[in-house]
C-alpha cells in the first residue's frame, strides 16, 4: 500500500501559501518605511524652524490688550531678530519685543523650573508662535531712546520728546497718551517704552520707582516686531509708526 505520497504531499505547503505571507508583509513594510520618513521629515522641519525662529524671525502669540488696535489679542507677530544686530539701533516708533528680566520682571522672580522637559516643551512651542511666550518677553513701542527728554504731558495733553509734541496715530480710541504724569532723562544704552492701548499697558511707567526705573536696556532687545503673520485675515505690515 503507498503511504509516502499522501505524507509527502501533507509535508509540504500548498502552492499559493508563501505567496500570501510575502504579499502581506511588503505592504507592511512599505508603510513603516514611509512613516519613518515621514517621523523624520517632521524633525527636520521642526529643527529648522527652530533654528529659523532663534536667529532670523521668530513667531510671538500676542497674548493682551496692551498693543490693540495695532496688535489684537491672538495675532502672531514675526519679530525680526536681524533688524539690529548689524550696527542699527531701536528708534522711537519701533515695536520692540524684549527680555524684561531686570526692567519689567525682577531677577529670579520665576524661580526654578519644577519640570525641565515641560518647560522645554513649552519654550519650543513659544519659539513656533504656538503658545503664550514666556512671562519675561514683552512686546510694546519705544516711546525714548537714550538721551531722549520725555515729558507728560504738555497743554494739550500730549507727550513731548526733546520739547517736541509727540503724534502718536496709533493709540487705542479714547486713550489718553498718559493719565500718569513724568519727566524722565532715557539714559544711554536704554529705551522707554510704553504700549499702544494706553490703559490697558503695563509699562516702563509702572516701573518708575523700581531699580531701574522702567527702562530696558537695548541689548535685552530681542527683535523688532515688523509682520503680523496669522489670522490670514490680518497679514501685512505691523506698522512700525518710527518717528
């Protein structure tokens, strides 16, 4: 009686079984293949827009009223970092954002950071325009740069800079330039500043009394904020208003 054939027959696979198997696993590792690529382009991009947004524009999430009507709350503001780091100087009528460490928010008053990678986390996506910015930048216009005489205010309820009555187009309706009375000398090597929406800004006038009073120094200057970029709606000029 033959027994080996049907045995043989049983010992080997059936034609179209490898065949399945192959068919199976090609798709599957095509697509980790282009997830991997697509894991990688993703870094890629990330880090260059990292890099982009630490040396050459950085996005800035508006986060108050201080600027309205010329920054509303939400614009993201690209802050062009190479404005003054070739020889050229904030001037009266820029949007500065800056570092206020030492000027608007005292040394150290932060503290240490209870979760490094939460922190990092969050710097990263501030530097995207993807969250609030950290609680020591500010963005608000220079009013005075060093050696500026300013004055609030003068008969017609204006501020004058050097004895000259300063036009300020760019103030929220129905501000006042000032409901606080001063007379500062900006020293050298710093900028007064204040913000566009006059009672709603906290600003080098809240610091007067402080060390320092209320002046930031120009190289805690991070850029000047020239584009607004998102909502759509709002794209172009920031309108630096120089005077």
């Amino acid at each position: 009686m033959d027994t080996e054939a049907p045995h043989t027959q049983r010992g080997h696979s059936s034609p179209g079984e490898g065949e399945g198997r192959s068919r199976f696993a090609f798709p599957r590792a095509r697509a980790f293949l282009t997830w991997r690529r697509a894991g990688l382009l993703g870094v890629a991009c990330t880090a260059f827009l990292l890099l982009l947004s630490n040396f050459v524009v950085q996005p800035f999430l508006i986060p108050s009223r201080s600027m309205e009507p010329t920054l509303e709350v939400g614009d993201r503001v690209l802050v062009n970092k190479l404005a003054y780091r070739f020889g050229d100087q904030p001037a009266r009528g820029d949007m500065v954002v800056f570092d206020g460490t030492g000027s608007f928010v005292r040394e150290g008053a932060n503290g240490g950071a209870d979760n490094p990678i939460g922190t990092a986390l969050n710097g990263a996506a501030s530097a995207l325009g993807l969250a609030e910015p950290s609680d020591t930048d500010f963005v608000k216009r220079v009013v005075g740069v060093g050696g500026d005489d300013v004055v609030c205010c003068d008969a017609g309820g204006r501020i004058k800079v050097n004895g000259v009555p300063l036009e300020e187009p760019y103030l929220f309706s129905g501000d006042a330039p000032s409901k606080v009375p001063f007379r500062i000398v900006v020293p050298l090597g710093t900028l007064w500043v204040m913000g566009d929406h006059r009672s709603q800004s906290r600003d080098s006038r809240d610091h007067l009394g402080e060390p320092g009073g209320g002046m930031v120094p120009v190289e805690k200057v991070i850029g000047r904020a020239d584009w607004i970029g998102w909502p759509v709606s709002r794209w172009g000029s920031a309108g630096g208003g120089r005077g």
